[in-house]
C-alpha cells in the first residue's frame, strides 16, 4: 500500500522495471479491473506474457484465470527441475 502518488512513484513498480528483467512473468488482468491501465502501461515496459480477458477485480475473475496460472507455474517448476 502506498501513502501517496509520490510514494507509488518512487518506489511502485514501474521505477523498478530492471528488476524484472531476468524473471519469466505472467500477468493476469480483468478488463473491468481498476487496475487494467497500470496492468497494460506495465506491460509495454516489460517482457511478460500478459492476459488481458473480460472480468474484473474480484474472486470470480481470479478463480476463473487461476487454473491457467496454476498450468503456467507448473510448466516453469517442472522445467527449471530438469535442468
């Protein structure tokens, strides 16, 4: 949770891009989410595969999309074990 925009600013995610940059990511955002905005702007700035579908920010939308997320872990569990 952040205090203030100038909080979010300094210390959310998009100052901290690089971060992300050795990560296999996966983001999941509901069209009707509030968040959908920050989800695509993020998007543009990282390498991610992200899923933008109808729903929103809410336990139907997450029990929805959570079998896919579930699937996309445990392709990465079952790869980075083989190595």
């Amino acid at each position: 949770m952040f205090d203030s925009e100038t909080d979010f600013e300094e210390y959310g995610i998009f100052a901290r891009t690089e971060l992300l940059d050795r990560l296999d990511l996966r983001i999941d955002c509901g069209r009707g989410d509030p968040f959908e905005r920050a989800v695509e702007a993020l998007a543009d700035e990282i390498d991610a595969e992200v899923h933008l579908e109808p729903g929103a920010h809410d336990a139907a939308y997450w029990t929805r999309v959570l079998p896919d997320q579930l699937a996309w872990l445990g392709d990465r569990v079952s790869a980075a074990g083989a190595q």
